[in-house]
C-alpha cells in the first residue's frame, strides 16, 4: 500500500478524562520497560476515526533499545457511544507504517469501568498484546505500532502535553488520507523487554541504572520553580551529558569527577534540610530525589 504524506485530517477527540488507572507494573510485562510515553497520571484524550463506517490506521513511530520486546501496552477504550467489548488489532511493522509485517497481535477492550483507583471511569484501560516468542528488534532501528480502527475503539494521546516521546512520531490514516497528527504528541504506549533484560532507554549501551541521561530526563521533569535560577536546568543537563560522554569515552575517572562536582550544587538539603547558596535545585524533595540518582551512578563506576 503506497501512503501519501498530505495534510493531517481531522480526527474525533475522545472526552478528556481525569484518569488515574493505568500502570507502569502491569502484570503481563515482568520484564524492564524498554520504551514508553505513559502519559500518567492520564490528562488528554483520544483518537479514532469516524464517522462509524470509516476504518482506518493510527500509527506510533517507536525507536527501540531493547533486542526484544515480550509485551506492548496501548491505552485504549471503547468510543464512544458504543456498547459491548472490541477486539482491537495491533500490527508491529519494520521501519515505515507500510513496512513489513513483524507481528499481528489482538486483545479484547472491555466496555465499562475502568480499573481501581477510578472504578466509576469508564475509560482508559491499559491494554496488554504479549508477544510469544519474544519478538526479536534492531536496537535504534524504528518500527511502528500500527492499530486497525474506526469509531467504536480509541487510542489514548498526549498531544496536550507536546513531544513528549522524542524517538518517534504519531500518525493517522483514515478515508485513505495519511498525516502526522495535528499538533504535537505522541500516542500512549509501554513496551516491556523479557524478563532478565537490562533495560537501555536510550540505547547508547549504558544500562538505565548507571546513565547520566536517567538523571537529565529526572531534571527535564522538574518545573521552572524547583531551580534557583533560569539556566540551571541547562547547567545541569549539561553536566551529565559531559559525564555520559566520558564513560562512552571509558574514562570512568572524568566521569566520576563531573559528577562529583555537580553533586556539590545538590547538597544543602542533605544536612540542613535547606538549600545552600550555592545549590542549583532548591526544592528539597527534588533535589534529594536528583542527589540520589546521582548516587546510585556514581556507586555504580
């Protein structure tokens, strides 16, 4: 099927929903979490196509770092208006939205409630499509997550909270026209490696656990208001990415030394439960939890 990149449709938004279901743990993925745009607690809404008799595709670009993945997790529920459980067809395909076929799954949205702690929301359920065997991936090689729909399912987004997941873009195809979505944002997925699997978000060969970057995305995370000044957020995204480097580089030693040092503007609150002047972060809770991480790296040389 040939895709022609013309300008994005329209699409029906499902209702916003104040929604707090959905998990990071789910049963059904054991496994480390390889790539993700959760969107949790749950703020925005969802697409589908319409009206009822048009099918189509929505699509979400994913750039895996795992070499496999054993469950994908959508966001998902019944449209509205409809009634009754949907079966709901996930497609993952190599490199393009119309690339070869690497896996058909299916799972069943239920109609109704959602989980605790929203019983009475009937909306958002974290929908788990297992892949057995394993799929096997080509870390930082894309594929996409391709949902056959119409009006009766939708898929949950994050377009209110911009490009939230950088490695990939979300994408529509209905009454045969195909485009990105309107306005940033991606569509709501988890992917979980095998159980055992170090988890690598960025591929860069650093497990989570030990990377610098897991410290930066934690800091990207604050709001404005927990920096003692405008540019310490960057001062601090750029001291993590010099030690990133340095232990890409194998220099265990200039790494430990950058991070040591940026340690020293996150420490007023270990003592004194108060920011220092010195201090780049603040807020106590926020920078106790970057302190830590920071930690957790610097025992992990």
């Amino acid at each position: 099927m040939m895709l022609l990149r013309v300008a994005p449709l329209l699409l029906l938004s499902a209702c916003v929903q104040d929604l707090d279901t959905g998990s990071l743990d789910q049963a059904a993925g054991a496994g480390p979490i390889d790539q993700q745009q959760p969107n949790y607690p749950f703020v925005s809404g969802g697409i589908t196509c319409f009206p009822d008799s048009v099918p189509g595709l929505l699509a979400q670009e994913v750039t895996p770092a795992a070499s496999s993945w054993e469950v994908v997790s959508l966001l998902q529920w019944v449209g509205n208006g409809v009634e009754g459980d949907q079966v709901s067809a996930l497609e993952i395909r190599d490199g393009a939205i119309d690339g070869p076929t690497l896996a058909s799954l299916v799972a069943t949205v239920p109609d109704g409630p959602g989980p605790e702690p929203d019983p009475d929301n009937s909306a958002g359920h974290w929908i788990d499509y297992t892949l057995s065997p394993p799929l096997a991936l080509t870390p930082g090689a894309p594929v996409f997550l391709v949902l056959d729909v119409d009006s009766r399912l939708a898929w949950g987004t994050d377009r209110f909270n911009g490009d939230s997941y950088p490695r990939g873009r979300a994408y529509s195809l209905c009454r045969d026209v195909f485009g990105p979505l309107e306005v940033d944002g991606d569509f709501t997925f988890i992917t979980y490696a095998p159980a055992g699997s170090v988890p690598d978000s960025d591929g860069d060969g650093l497990p989570d656990a030990e990377d610098p970057s897991t410290a930066a995305d934690a800091a990207d995370a604050l709001p404005d208001s927990s920096f003692h000044a405008p540019g310490h957020r960057n001062a601090i995204d750029n001291k993590l990415a010099d030690a990133e480097a340095a232990l890409l580089a194998g220099d265990t030693a200039e790494a430990r030394a950058i991070l040591e040092q940026l340690r020293r503007h996150l420490d007023g609150c270990e003592t004194d439960s108060t920011a220092d002047r010195n201090d780049w972060i603040t807020d106590c809770g926020d920078q106790d939890a970057l302190r830590d991480l920071i930690d957790a790296i610097l025992a992990s040389l």
